[in-house]
C-alpha cells in the first residue's frame, strides 16, 4: 500500500523527527504561544517510536516468525545501548537515593530485567524501555492473532479493545502512561499488514487519518485548557494520540516523499533516527541531572540538547561498533 511504502522509506526520519521533539520536551524551554504548547505535546515523539515499533515488529515476523530469531535480533538491538548506560547510572545515582537495602535490591533486579516499572520498584531508570520490552515480547502473540484470524479487522478490534480494558483498570496508576501505548502500537502492526480492501480507496483512508487526528487534537487540546483533571489520571495526556498519530506519520513521510530531491539534506535526521535510542537513554539522565542542578536558563538547556544530540549519535556508533565485534560481524555504518 502506498501509505505503508511512504512510512517505510522514511522511517528513519520520522524517528528522527520523534526524538527532536522529545528531547525539546523534557527541557525547560520555555518558548511562550504556540511553540510552548508544541514542546508541551513532546510526550507524542514517544507515540510515534511506538507506532513505528509495531510496525517494524510486524514485518520482522512477516518475514520470519521464528522466535528464537526475532528475539535475538531485538535484544541485540536494545540490550547493548541500555546496560551499559544503565549499569553506570545506578553505580552513580543509587548512592544519592538513601534507598534501604530491600529498596535496592528491587530497583536493580527491576531494571536490569526491565519490568521494575511494570512491578513498582523504586527508582526506575526510565518507563520506555520497560515498556519497549513489554511490547516486544508480546508483539508475536499479537502478530499470530491479527494473522490466523478468519477476519482481521475484528481481531484487531478485540486487541484494541483489551489493550483499552487494561488502560481503564490502571485508571489512576504511574502504569497507565505505558499500558496507553498498547493502542498505537498495536495500531502500528496492523498498519504493516496488508488490507486489500483499502486499496482503491485511498481519498477515503485518508479523510479517515484527517478526521482522526483533528478529534485527537481537539480532545487533547481540550483538555490542556478546560479539564486538567482528565490528563494524568485518565490518559488523555496520551490516549487521543491513538487517532493523531497514524496520520501524523502518514502526513509526515508524505512530505518528505515530496521533498526527495533533497534528500541528502535529511542525512542528519536520518542520524538522529537512527540514534534515537541512545539520544532517548542519555537523556533521561542528562535532564534527571539539570533539574537536580536548577538549571533553568534558555542557553544552558539549549546547549544541553544539542549536547545530547551530538553524544547520543557518538554513542550509538560505538554500540555498532562493539555489537559487531561481539557478534563477529562489522557493524552497519550509521549513514
């Protein structure tokens, strides 16, 4: 299909662009109008990450659905950036908790396992990569109920439709900003899949994307201004961007497919892309250490992200790097 194409090709970028905006996010930019409600949305990089994610799961299994494979190959992608970062961050912050014994013991054997947000450990490095793993261990079950069932669709809204019961039942709970991604990813794998019914109705699929991002936008916009108490406890921080997302990414890779011939001019996007899972590692601990400093100056936070940036793609070439080492093979250049 040729949405399915657009966002494949540019996936790269759409990361790249996901992760600029999440680390505009977590600063303390403070912008005024409408750039600042921009940073304020930042939070929606990580729905993206999600939606590409499902759809990156979906066509691994599509073109081997052996699990030993499959989660070799997504451990090898997230394990060798995490650790090390990990390891170092608790070797350095854990100290500065006053965590009891009992406290530690569970904050590092939740980390280290990446279920300490999922289990309620104290001090956990980051929610996203807990979740990443969640998603990834699941997307095979997933995968096999959106390919084995009679009609597709109704099981892809019978996952929906979990995925949103298990939102309701952490009303009110930390775990509801990760469990409020299960829908945009899901979302993610089923936009890989092939929908035969939709292909001579693009103008209708995409009034469709149109339509759902106006009324996430509205919703969540609504109620930025006028019911706040809905954002936090009941996901509208996260849910309406179940409907903006799928067309924000179609919209997005659209307009780099009109802008090919400058394609080159995107090479560092495509960096960042492809960096954005160590830019995003290092970025919790940059920013978790700005805000114990008070930083709070427009150009201290400024060259912090950039900073952050520029480190982030050095890192994730060193990962490239001693992954093909320890596997034996030469690692794929960055660009």
């Amino acid at each position: 299909m040729e949405h399915q194409a657009w966002v494949s090709r540019y996936r790269d970028e759409l990361k790249g662009l996901a992760i600029l905006w999440v680390v505009f996010f977590h600063s303390q930019l403070t912008l005024g109008g409408s750039a600042d409600l921009f940073r304020q949305l930042g939070y929606g990089g990580v729905d993206i990450f999600f939606f590409l994610m499902g759809m990156g799961l979906c066509r691994s299994l599509q073109r081997s659905d052996d699990l030993r494979g499959y989660l070799s190959r997504r451990l090898w992608r997230v394990l060798p950036a995490y650790l090390p970062v990990l390891i170092l961050w608790m070797a350095v912050m854990y100290p500065t908790y006053g965590l009891s014994t009992v406290q530690a013991i569970r904050g590092v054997a939740g980390n280290l396992t990446m279920t300490g947000y999922w289990l309620q450990t104290p001090k956990v490095f980051n929610w996203f990569a807990n979740g990443q793993f969640l998603f990834i261990l699941i997307a095979p079950a997933c995968y096999a109920t959106l390919t084995k069932a009679r009609r597709t669709l109704y099981a892809l809204a019978l996952l929906l439709a979990l995925a949103l019961g298990a939102g309701l039942a952490s009303v009110g709970l930390d775990q509801m900003m990760g469990v409020s991604r299960l829908p945009v990813f899901l979302l993610g794998m089923a936009f890989a899949m092939d929908w035969p019914g939709l292909r001579a109705r693009k103008g209708a699929v995409r009034a469709v994307y149109t339509a759902a991002f106006a009324v996430g936008l509205a919703a969540v916009l609504l109620c930025q201004t006028r019911y706040r108490e809905l954002l936090n406890t009941y996901g509208m921080y996260w849910y309406p961007f179940l409907l903006m997302t799928p067309g924000l990414c179609v919209f997005l890779a659209w307009a780099f497919g009109k802008a090919e011939k400058a394609r080159a001019v995107f090479a560092p996007l495509r960096w960042l892309g492809q960096s954005s899972f160590e830019i995003y590692l290092l970025n919790i601990w940059m920013v978790e250490l700005a805000k114990r400093q008070g930083l709070q100056a427009a150009l201290p936070w400024a060259l912090l992200c950039v900073g952050n940036l520029a480190l982030g793609i050095g890192y994730h070439r060193l990962v490239e790097w001693g992954t093909g080492i320890l596997r034996g093979t030469r690692a794929r250049p960055v660009a």
